[in-house]
C-alpha cells in the first residue's frame, strides 16, 4: 500500500485504502511512525478507502497512537466504513482511540 499524505494547517491527514492486514501492516506502521519521528504530532488516518483491517492492523494503530501520545501529539480516525467500524468496536478500540465520522470532523479535534 502507498500512502499519500496531505498536510493541512491542523494536522496531516494519511488517507488509507484497500487493506491492512498481516502482509501490509508493518510497512504502513514504519511509514507512519517516520512521520511521527519527523515532527508530526497531529495525525489523522482516514480510513474512507479502507475495506479490511485485521489484528495486525488494529496493533498498527494502537501503537501509532501510543507513540502520538509519548510525544505529545493526537491521532484521530475518521470515515470508517461500517464493517471496519465494527472491528474497532468489537475489539474494544472505540472507547480509547479518538474516532470522528468525517474528515472535517477529524480536523476539527485540532
């Protein structure tokens, strides 16, 4: 997976799509984190093209907002479709990731 990134005065926006799973994850998670290492400390991973996330993901996630956290910063999902949601629900990410319905919403957080 590519991952474009789009900076905007709030805080970068890494629009995710296709898949994260087993075979993707770590890639995604080292592209982020360089991001993070780089000075980003508001991020905000849109997963309106997303179609799966699998464990390897959700840990993907859990420890990109962990490392936000250590170094002062936010991380805030948005536009997840509703099967995705239901991963984040069920595994219980929902009630301690910050989560928006849309982008503008996301950015709002900052």
């Amino acid at each position: 997976m590519t991952i474009a990134i789009e900076p905007t005065a709030a805080a970068t926006i890494v629009p995710l799509q296709g898949q994260i799973n087993s075979a993707n994850a770590a890639a995604i998670e080292a592209q982020v984190l360089a991001l993070v290492d780089g000075g980003t400390r508001n991020l905000i991973l849109d997963f309106a093209g997303l179609d799966y996330i699998s464990s390897a993901g959700l840990r993907m996630v859990l420890v990109v907002a962990k490392r936000l956290k250590q170094e002062s910063g936010l991380l805030v999902l948005c536009g997840m479709q509703p099967h995705v949601r239901e991963v984040f629900d069920i595994s219980g990410f929902l009630a301690i990731l910050n989560v928006e319905p849309t982008r503008n919403e996301a950015l709002a957080r900052f």
